[in-house]
C-alpha cells in the first residue's frame, strides 16, 4: 500500500512540474508532461529542451 501512495505522489510531483514548465517557457501542458517522461525531472534540462520547443514554434 506504500508504494501506491509513493506512485501517486509522483505523480502529482510530475503534474505539477508539468503546469510550471508551460507556464514558464510557454510550450503546452501536454509538451511539457512529455518532455518529462523523455527526460526526468531535471529542471535545467528540461528548461533548455522547452525554449528549444517554444522558439521552433515561432519560426
């Protein structure tokens, strides 16, 4: 039963990650949650690769 509260707190971390990196770089929530699951939750990386997203996007 600990590892179901373990999984959603995760969860809800990752969601959370998700809502500020689109919030903070201007990609979509659905962008953001998948450059989550390629790169983990190292927020530099995910930082750089969500500019990255975002200034193709403009081109």
């Amino acid at each position: 039963m600990g590892d179901d509260k373990e999984e959603g707190a995760r969860l809800a971390d990752r969601s959370r990650l998700a809502v500020h990196l689109a919030k903070d770089t201007g990609i979509s929530e659905a962008q953001a949650r998948d450059l989550i699951g390629m790169l983990g939750t190292d927020r530099n990386s995910l930082l750089r690769e969500a500019r990255l997203i975002y200034d193709q996007r403009l081109r």
